[in-house]
C-alpha cells in the first residue's frame, strides 16, 4: 500500500476531479469547475472576478476563459461594477439559477461516495487532515 501522502492526495485529487467531471458532465450539461463556479455566485451575487478566481483556485486568465464561457452558454451575467469601470460583477441568469437544484443532490451523493465505508470518527480524522494540510499549503 502506497505510504506517500503527497502522492496518494495527488492521485486522489485527479480522480476525484475527472469522476466529479464526468458525473456534472453527463447529468448537468457542466463542467465540475463551472458548477463550482455556479454555486459560489449563487452564495455571492455580485462578486467580482477576483473572488471567484480566490474561491476556485484559478490564475485570472483561467476564470475569464471560465467566466467567457458560462456566459456564452446563458449562465451567468456579467454587469459593470458602479465603483471601478475595470471590474464586473457577477450575477446568475435565470438559467444559471434553474441549474442549482441540479448541482446539489449531485455532490451530495460525492460526499456519500467518499464516505462510503468509513465511520464519523474516521471522517472527522480525514476532515482534520485535510483542513491542516489546506492551511499549511497555502
């Protein structure tokens, strides 16, 4: 059994992701990042591009690319920041919205799929580790 963690998270990490991909793909019509994307605005309407590159992890160029195409495909919109000409807010269309109650139930049945097996103790251990290794990787 494979004893380093910097590999098992990395692996871990990448399949979780493509099967978290394939899953929003297939049921949803997105991406897993666009639904991330989707929930973030949903729980911050009218947040800048900025925060939404914070939230998800992405280099800016990555969230205009992501921002370009959610807009395109009738999820989002994007309106002009009254404070700063240079920044947009962001805000779900009524698409983007109909689209929440999809996303949800999914990574709901995620979470029971990496709990599968495991006691609450167990979990709590996990959820600790990780949570450390978020703070100290920062």
């Amino acid at each position: 059994m494979e004893k380093r963690l910097f590999t098992l998270i990395n692996a871990a990490q990448h399949r979780m992701f493509k099967f978290a991909d394939l899953e929003c793909e297939n049921r949803l019509g997105l991406t897993v990042t666009q639904s991330a994307a989707l929930m973030f605005i949903a729980k911050n309407e009218g947040c800048q591009q900025k925060a939404l590159a914070n939230a998800t992890g992405l280099n800016q160029s990555a969230v205009t690319g992501l921002i370009n195409r959610m807009k395109k495909n009738g999820l989002i919109e994007r309106k002009a920041c009254a404070e700063d000409g240079r920044a947009s807010m962001l805000y779900l269309s009524e698409k983007g919205r109909l689209k929440l109650p999809e996303i949800f139930p999914l990574v709901g049945e995620l979470n029971d799929k990496l709990t599968a097996n495991f006691t609450d103790k167990e979990i709590d251990i996990v959820t600790r580790f990780l949570n450390n290794v978020i703070r100290e990787f920062k």
